[in-house]
C-alpha cells in the first residue's frame, strides 16, 4: 500500500522540496509513498482569485477565508476519504512521534498550510480536522511545518529505513530521549569512547544505554521524565515542580 500525501497549499511549488532527496526522495521514486498538491486559490469564487479577508474585529493581517478553505478540504477529501486532514498551526495540539507512528501506518495524510495570520475558526467547527503544531514557534507558513510531518511520516514507512530497529531506538519512541552515540576514532581531542561501549558486553552496553536515556531526559527535558516516571523532577534546589491544577 502506498502512503499517500495530499497538501492543500498556496505555495504547490515548495513540495515535495527536500523530501526530493535522500530516504525520501528514494522512496518516492519507489512510489512507497506519492505527493499530490492542491492550490487552495484554484476554490477561490472571484476574479481575483482572492484567498483572505481582514480580521473581523480588526487588527493586523488576513485570514484565509472559511469559504475557500472548506471547498479545498472538500476536494481532498472526496479523492481521499479514508486520511485524516491535519492543519499546521501554532494554535495546535503539539505533534508526537507516537501520533506520527499511527498515521505512517495508515493509508496517508492530507495537510492544510496556512498562511497570514491563520484560519477562519469556523473551518474547524464545521469540517473534521486536525489542529497540529510542530513546537512553539511561528513559521511564515504551514509548508516547512509540513515538510517535517510528512518526512517523520515516511522515514517509518516499511523498506524506507535500511535496519528493522532504526525507527525505534530512537528519542521519543519509548517516552525516552535517545542514548548518546560514538564511532571511530577512538580517541578525539583528548576523549575517549566510554569503555563500556568498547567492552563488548552487550547486556552492559544495554544497561549504559537505558541509564544514559533516563539521566538526559530527566536533566534535559524534564516534561518528558514527568510523563514517564510519574514523578515530578526536582529543581537544583531540591524543590519539586508544582503539578499543574489540571493534573490535581
């Protein structure tokens, strides 16, 4: 089966971009994956084609317009029923590799890039969609959002990765950050590879690697150590963070 890509856009010609090259790129000409686009512009209902209006209420910007928008979704959706429609927005529920890992095994994935200041609210009160955020940032559209949804999607599809583990020892897999990696030369300004890697022990080198993905998660993401110890991390001054009032 192959995984299939729809990506509503104003912008068409930023696809397939990067994922042209690489394991992408490879598995595309493999058609283990296909791209279609579809310019939001071409369900525009006036001459000039227009995609976005002023805010209601004022303010600075546009919006896409709720009309245009679900006329697009419409389309999409009518070629391919059975995916899920996301639209990348910093207002969305942020992205985890858990949630990539189901779509990767589902049939693909339609993608709305916006564009301005956002979308008409409306779109979401009246078409089955998905609110996604790739972190807490603002782009200057959806395109590079999607970009990194689509290739996190690919890189897990079946033959795409070279190894069977590749897509699961990774960060974020088993709620863990990824263990430290080291190769040749042994020895590099002064810094050796840690002995227990070079002792060929493997049940050593397991325990290392799970102890090494504990330390950093809880020192450097400790949100994630939280939600996979249950226990809140405590600060430098032995105080532990407060749980949130939802959590109580």
């Amino acid at each position: 089966m192959t995984f299939a890509a729809t990506i509503l856009t104003l912008y068409p010609e930023m696809f397939p971009g990067p994922l042209r090259t690489s394991l992408a790129g490879r598995a595309l000409e493999e058609q283990r994956w296909s791209l279609d686009t579809v310019q939001i512009r071409d369900f525009a209902t006036d001459r000039h084609r227009t995609v976005d209006d002023t805010p209601a209420g004022g303010g600075a910007g546009m919006v896409m317009k709720a009309n245009v928008l679900a006329a697009a979704i419409d389309h999409a959706r009518l070629h391919r029923p059975e995916c899920p429609v996301l639209a990348m927005t910093p207002r969305g529920k942020p992205i985890t590799q858990a949630r990539i890992r189901e779509l990767s095994q589902g049939s693909g994935v339609t993608i709305l890039c916006g564009r301005f200041e956002g979308f008409d609210e409306r779109i979401f009160e009246t078409r089955d969609i998905e609110e996604v955020s790739v972190g807490d940032i603002v782009l200057s559209g959806g395109e590079p959002a999607a970009l990194m949804v689509l290739d996190a999607c690919i890189r897990l599809l079946p033959g795409v990765m070279g190894a069977p583990d590749s897509g699961t020892e990774e960060s974020f897999e088993n709620g863990l950050l990824e263990y430290p990696h080291y190769t040749r030369p042994q020895e590099w300004e002064g810094r050796t590879i840690p002995e227990v890697l070079r002792s060929g022990d493997h049940a050593r080198i397991a325990a290392w690697r799970k102890q090494r993905q504990e330390e950093d998660t809880r020192l450097r993401r400790p949100d994630l150590w939280e939600l996979h110890s249950g226990a809140p991390v405590q600060s430098a001054s032995g105080a532990q963070r407060k749980k949130k009032e939802t959590d109580q």
